[in-house]
C-alpha cells in the first residue's frame, strides 16, 4: 500500500499557467514566461477596454463590465512578441456557462441582457425563458458576464 506521501508525488503539479484567461494572441502559454523580462507592460496600458491586468508579470484577462473585441491593439503594442497578430485567436481560452440556479430567465422571470448585448448571436432561448449558450458561436469575449444583474455567467478556463 502506497502511504500518502508518496502518492502526493504522483499528483499532476498544477501548471502556473492553467487558470487565466489570455489575450488572443500567444502561441503557446510557456511563451508568457518570456514577460519576466518585461518592464513597461505595454499590452496592458494599450487595452482600450481595460481588461488587462498583470499577474505574477503576465498579462491576463479580467472581465468586469467590458469584454475583448479583438481589438489587435495589445498584440501591436507588445515589444516583445508574446502576443502576436499572426496567433491571432477567435476565441479566447474561455467557455461560458448560465448557472441556472442564478439566471433569473432559468426562474421563471423575463431577462434579455445577456441575449442584448452578444455580438455572436450566441445565446439563444426557449420561447423567452432558459437561455443557453451555443459554444461554437461563442467567443468567450466577456461582454455577458458584466450585464447579467444576477451574475449568472460563469467562466470555465481553457
Ligand atoms: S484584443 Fe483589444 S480588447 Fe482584447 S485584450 Fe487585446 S487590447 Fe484588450
Ligand atoms: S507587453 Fe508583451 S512581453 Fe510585455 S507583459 Fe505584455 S505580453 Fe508580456
Ligand atoms: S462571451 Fe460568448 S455568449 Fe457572452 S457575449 Fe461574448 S460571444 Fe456572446
């Protein structure tokens, strides 16, 4: 029988780069470690929605009441070509999901807000109650999550 030391060994070590949201403009996750080096930050200062913030020195994203229009403006400021318009996404690392306990249209009450302000068309419903979701309209952009009066929309991290 293995004692609990040693299966604490075989664990997955948690990757430090799993659980942010990126700009849609990175190659591959590891190439954030190259930001250590980066001073100004330039990505985040360029965000026109103020979206990005800097955590343990990369850039990430934090959705409050905007979202990500893939706008190209942190990918051209970054000198350091972490974020290039070549890797250009069109989806960020991101899926959305209603939690119909909260979603005030899973209840039995009227609301049109997230359906208002999707640009993708994504969410649609049932007659006008229990919205959802399609994930292959969805661009993970953020713009729901900051409307929802219940906040309802939960974010699952690619
Ligand atoms: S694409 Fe534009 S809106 Fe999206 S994170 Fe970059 S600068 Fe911000
Ligand atoms: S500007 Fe580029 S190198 Fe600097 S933090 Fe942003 S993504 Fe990283
Ligand atoms: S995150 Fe998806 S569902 Fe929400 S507004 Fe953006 S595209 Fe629409």
């Amino acid at each position: 029988m293995i004692d609990k030391r040693k299966r604490n060994l075989f664990r997955r070590v948690p990757s430090p780069f799993r659980s942010f949201i990126y700009p849609p403009y990175f190659e591959k996750k590891e190439d954030f470690l190259n930001c250590l080096e980066c001073k100004t930050k330039e990505c985040k200062n360029a965000c026109p929605e103020k979206i990005i913030f800097i955590e343990n020195e990369k850039p990430v994203i934090k959705f409050g009441i905007n979202g990500c229009t893939f706008c190209d403006e942190c990918a051209i400021a970054c000198p350091n070509n972490v974020l290039k318009l070549e890797n250009k996404k069109i989806k960020l690392n991101v899926e959305m999901i209603i939690n119909t306990q909260k979603c005030l249209a899973w209840n039995k009450t009227v609301c049109f807000s997230c359906q208002d302000i999707c640009g993708e068309n994504a969410i649609s419903y049932n007659g006008i109650l229990n919205p959802i979701i399609d994930l292959d309209k969805c661009t993970g952009c953020g713009f729901c999550i900051g409307v929802c009066p219940v906040d309802a929309i939960a974010t699952k991290i690619l």
